[in-house]
C-alpha cells in the first residue's frame, strides 16, 4: 500500500462496522451486476427472494418491510415494477383493505432460478476459505449486532 500520509484514528469498533459495510457494499455491487442483465435491481431481488421462502410463496408487504428493513414508500416502488414485470401478484386483504399482500409467479421464481448459479459464486468467492462452523459463528455474531438496538 503506498504511502499516502493517511492514518486512521477510527476506533477498532468503528473499523470493525466500516468493514462489515464495505464488504456487503462490495457484495450488493457484484450482485447488483447479475440482476441488472435480467432487468431487476438488488432489492426487487430481495423481494423474490423473500417471497420465495414465504409460506405459500406470499407474504404481507408489512412484513416484507419488517425482513427487508425498508420504508413503505420504496416498497411501494418496488412492488410496483415488480408487478408490471409480472414477477409478482400483489392484492388487497379481505379482510383489511390496508393490508397488502404480494405473491411470486412463475416467472418470479424462473428469475431467481436464472441468477443463481452466478449470485452462489460471488458468496463462495467471499466464504470460500471459513469452514461452516465460523460462518455460523460469523452469522451469529452479525445477528447480535443488528439486535442491539
């Protein structure tokens, strides 16, 4: 590294976050690459990907907010694309009109299914050198940051 007279006074928590963040930054920018081919961006992505694993491939946009940690309004834009795409069905509770519920298609799960093979490369390029027991260990250290609020 060349000698540019830089020299943190970062905190070792504060390098510790930034690193976290650089690397899932470095991570949604190489994913984001693969889903743009196929016309989608990295959190309408996440939003099949939610779905996908949703009881009956549907969930409630509520709780999609919930998992995705992301506002309403963007949710709302997101959906909204998604559906034209026919990537998802998206309709109103009996019950509750405020309640929205989103559905994946066919088509929705055929994308996921088109992406992966490549997305699964950029993870193991990333994890490929921790064993499945300091992954975990990772995951659950990463989970206890994010809990505590």
């Amino acid at each position: 590294m060349s000698d540019n007279g830089y020299k943190s006074d970062m905190s070792i928590d504060e390098r510790v976050m930034m690193a976290i963040v650089r690397a899932a930054e470095r991570f949604k920018k190489e994913c984001s690459a693969i889903f743009k081919r196929c016309g989608l961006s990295f959190p309408q992505y996440n939003v099949l990907r939610v779905l996908d694993a949703s009881k009956d491939g549907r969930n409630t946009m509520k709780d999609i907010n919930q998992i995705m940690l992301v506002s309403g309004a963007n949710m709302t834009g997101i959906t909204k694309r998604l559906e034209k795409m026919g990537c998802i069905v998206r309709s109103t509770d009996q019950n509750d009109e405020r309640l929205k519920w989103l559905e994946i298609t066919e088509k929705g799960r055929q994308f996921l299914s088109s992406v992966a093979h490549e997305k699964d490369q950029v993870l193991r390029k990333y994890l490929k050198s921790y064993s499945d027991k300091e992954k975990s260990e990772m995951l659950t250290i990463l989970r206890g940051v994010l809990h505590s609020e």
